[in-house]
C-alpha cells in the first residue's frame, strides 16, 4: 500500500487528535440545553444576540493607518465610500512604545507600519470631515491607549459630539504584550492601573465605548495553538476583571462593555469551535467566578482578523482564498466585527486595490452566500460539538495552572506562557519544514519564478514633514499650561487617583504622547523581561 512522505496524522492545529467520523456516541454528556442554549441567553455558544446577522451584519472593520495623518484620513474617506461600517487605525512604532517624531528613537520608522500621532493636532487631521457620532472607531494601541482614547474624545468634544455618543473600542490590553508582542513600557503592577483607570472613567462617561479588548490575536500570532490563545486571552480577561473589581468597582459596572479580539486560522472547523467555546466560557467565568448578575456581562462580543501569519509571500494571490476561509469561519463563529488581511500584507501595508479585495471578500460573505440568514447553523453537528467540548476542557486545564501560579501577572513573570507560545511555534514551524503540515505555494506546488507584486511604499519625506509639524505645534501651544498639567499628572501618578481626567487635560493642551509617557516613565521606570539579558 503507498504511503505519501510525511503524511499528516489527522489532526487539528492545536494537536487535537480527528476521527475519520463522529457519531451520537461523541455526544454522550452532551445537553442543547446546557451546552447550547438559545442565541442571545446563556451560556451564548450561538452567539451574543438574539437576531444575530438577521438583525444586523457584522461592522466591517478594515485597519487602516500610514504615513502622515492626512494620509490616513484619504484611506478613511476611501474606504467609507467603499462601505466599510468601522474605522480602525493603526499607530506607527513610535506612538505604540510612547515617543514621538523627533525623538532619536524614532528615526527611520517614522510613518512606515502605521500612522504618527504626537500630538491632538494629529488626531484632530485623521478625522477630520469624520463625524465621530457616526463612525465607530477601533485603536490598536497599547501602553499609551489613555492618552490615545483622550485625544479621541478631545477630538469628539471639538466637533460637538457628547462623550455618551462616541462609541468604538481602544485595545489597552497591556498583559498579552509581556507575552507575545513585546510593547511594553512600564512594569505590570502600573500598566494595570493605568487599564483599570481607563475602564473605569469609561464605565462612568463613555456608556457606548468599550476600553478594552482582550487580545488573541497576537498570542496566536506569536506562534501558539488555538487552545492556547483561548486559554491565555481569557486567563487575561480574569486577571483585568479582578484588578476592577479589587478597585472597588461593580463587576456589572464594567463588564458589559469588555470585548475580545480573535486570530483566525487556516484550520475551518477548529476556528469555528474555539469561537463558540470563547463565549460559553466567559458567560461560566462571570457568572461563576465573579458572581455577575446582568446577562450582558456574561455576553462576550468580539473582533475577529483573518491570520497576519498564514499570508504568505509566494504566489501572494493565494492569499485570497486563505482569507476567505477564514472570513466565513469568523462569521459562522459569530463574529462582531471583522478585518480581513489584504494579500500583500506580508510585504507592505496594503495598496487601495488589496484593501478593495479584503472588504469585498466580507461583502460577498454577508450578501451573497446566504450563511448569514440561519444563526450558528452548525450547531449539533456530532463533530462540532465534540470540538467545541474538546477545546473549552483543554482551554480550562491551562487556566487552572495559570490559578495555581497565582493568575495572569504572576505567571508572565516566571515566564510559563511564553514558554509554552515558543514550544508551539517551535514545533509549527518544524512540521512545515519537514512538509508534514503543506503550505501551498511555500512547500508543495511552488513556481520557478514569480513576478514581483506592486506593492505600497512609504513616502521618505513622511518622517521630515511630521517633524516639522510637531515643532510648529510645540511652538505655538501655551508651553506654561503643557508644563503645569504635566506636573499635575505626575503628582497624581505617585497617588491612587484615576488619571484620565489629568491625561485628557494635558492632550487638549497639545502636550505630546512622548511628554505624557515620559512623566509617566520618571514615576514608575520600565519593564525589561527578565528572560531578555
């Protein structure tokens, strides 16, 4: 009998063992009642909403940010015009790690993996001609997410918009960066408070705006299995809501506004399944562990993106067709929100032609496909269910040795999950390799020779041109006033005093990210990871 070199044992991507079929016997605890529910009521495995896609279609949220503010307000027009429902912006290297245009660390990133922002007068140009009473917006931003979410809200102000209208979500979610992404500034114990501080002042003033999302995707993209970055981004959400709730707060204060934020991978059904086993978890958790009254609580709502690290840069049209696959795993998992990759962005940020191709892929989902017309219509499949049963149980194991270790802060700092992220990447990428796992165009059907893709090039002038605009703003603000609401807010960072109202008041004094961070960094120093000698 022929063998095929290196055939795969049917399984899924994170290890879990396939049977050539299921049956009623893989379903023996199985209850619709208990495990399924309707959609919109617990344990919400079928999703958050009653109506789900019948009532309303996911927001269309591709990500968008480069160069100079006024570029990236062009990319937003564009891409309203073109139906998109959400804005998302992507901030450059310097604005993520706290510094800004002119500081010597920034030199040649200026503009190039997303847009600079150093001042109000840079959020004040990006939406500019963009009501944000009509617009939801999504910040990917992490250690300076406060100062970011004010200058968004000093923007709000500017243009008439009450607080309680403005509605979006900062990503803020600072403990998957000690983990897999690695944009840190401060240690854990003061980015935790800064989080808490923003969740709260949220939950007080901004009713629509979620402070908050739980991130994933960058768990999965750092390498680990999809029972992992289940497993830790939850694991994170624990030690978020506890930190809440040891300030004082309410738990149905805050958590109805929490969100999460997925990776979606190649393999279809495990995608599907770690979705539905996201929500049934969660809705146990807040109302098991934190004694949550409300359902809204227990509701989890979430961002879904198509996976940055199955693009790849041969034959790149390929990309296409990942995406697409993982765009309607996304949907029949009951996505909030969506962003498709574009199929050249593993080389650049991606040109208007490939966003176009992105958004239309959802948009041929939503109105051509039918899917969105039955909710969660692979419910009592023998095969999902079994998954999604399988999933949550191998999930709930690492959560109670992340307990055991004394929760989320506590075990980054003796390094178990970055340990168990790297032994997983390590052993993914051993299996392509060795063409175990078959990548298409990368090691099976490869081409002699490709034709190089026409791809996006950041402008080298960007980085002089945001230079000098930062000078002009830091020459014509009240440099007296900057000085004086730094200086409070340093006061208030060696105190226990929520300090967002500081921050907000030193942003619409046209004080930089940089200044702000940097008073920041006098008061609590800087994290270096300990396995980094």
């Amino acid at each position: 009998m022929h063998h095929p070199k290196n055939k795969k044992k049917p399984q899924t991507l994170s290890g879990i063992p396939l049977k050539p079929y299921y049956d009623s016997s893989d379903l023996k605890e199985f209850s619709a009642e208990k495990n399924l529910g309707a959609p919109g009521e617990f344990p919400f495995t079928r999703g958050p909403y009653p109506s789900m896609y019948r009532g309303r279609l996911w927001t269309m949220r591709q990500f968008a940010g480069f160069g100079t503010p006024e570029q990236t307000n062009e990319r937003f027009h564009y891409l309203i015009e073109h139906g998109q429902t959400g804005l998302s912006v992507a901030f450059h290297f310097p604005t993520l790690m706290g510094y800004d245009s002119d500081s010597p660390r920034a030199r040649g990133e200026v503009g190039v993996c997303g847009v600079a922002v150093d001042t109000l007068k840079d959020m004040e140009t990006i939406f500019d001609g963009i009501p944000l009473d009509q617009v939801t917006t999504s910040m990917t931003i992490n250690p300076p997410a406060s100062v970011l979410l004010c200058m968004y809200l000093a923007v709000a102000q500017k243009q008439g918009v009450a607080l309680d209208k403005v509605s979006g979500t900062v990503q803020n979610d600072i403990l998957k960066e000690y983990m897999a992404q690695h944009s840190y500034i401060f240690p854990p114990e003061p980015s935790m408070r800064l989080i808490v501080d923003s969740i709260e002042y949220c939950s007080k003033n901004l009713p629509k705006f979620n402070p908050i999302s739980i991130s994933g995707y960058h768990i999965r993209e750092a390498g680990s299995t999809a029972v992992q970055e289940l497993a830790f981004t939850i694991a994170d959400g624990i030690a978020y809501v506890q930190a809440c709730v040891d300030r004082g707060m309410n738990v149905d204060s805050f958590a109805p506004r929490l969100s999460f934020f997925w990776d979606i991978h190649n393999d279809f059904f495990e995608e599907i399944a770690k979705l539905r086993a996201a929500r049934r978890m969660w809705a146990h958790i807040m109302k098991d562990r934190f004694h949550a009254k409300q359902p809204e609580s227990m509701r989890m709502r979430f961002h879904c993106q198509t996976a940055g690290v199955t693009l790849t840069a041969q034959q790149p049209y390929n990309n296409v067709a990942r995406v697409s696959l993982q765009a309607l795993a996304a949907v029949l998992g009951g996505t909030q929100s969506l962003h498709t990759n574009s199929l050249d962005e593993t080389l650049a940020l991606p040109s208007d032609d490939a966003v176009r191709i992105a958004l239309r892929t959802q948009q041929i989902i939503a109105h051509e496909s039918g899917v969105t017309d039955v909710i969660d219509p692979l419910a009592g499949s023998y095969f999902m269910e079994s998954l999604t049963d399988t999933i949550e149980a191998e999930a709930n194991r690492y959560i109670e040795k992340i307990d055991e270790l004394g929760g989320m802060v506590a075990a980054i700092k003796t390094g178990y999950p970055m340990q168990q992220i790297a032994e997983a990447s390590a052993a993914q990428q051993r299996r392509i390799e060795t063409a175990e796992e078959i990548v298409v165009g990368v090691n099976r059907y490869q081409l002699e020779e490709e034709e190089p893709l026409d791809i996006l090039k950041i402008d080298t002038t960007v980085e002089a041109k945001q230079v000098k605009n930062l000078q002009q703003v830091r020459a014509e603000r009240d440099q007296a006033q900057v000085d004086s609401h730094l200086a409070q807010l340093k006061t208030a960072a060696s105190t226990s005093e929520n300090l967002m109202p500081y921050i907000l008041d030193a942003v619409k004094a046209y004080a930089s990210v940089g200044e702000i961070m940097g008073t920041l960094r006098e008061i609590w120093g800087e994290y270096h990871d300990p396995c980094i000698v």
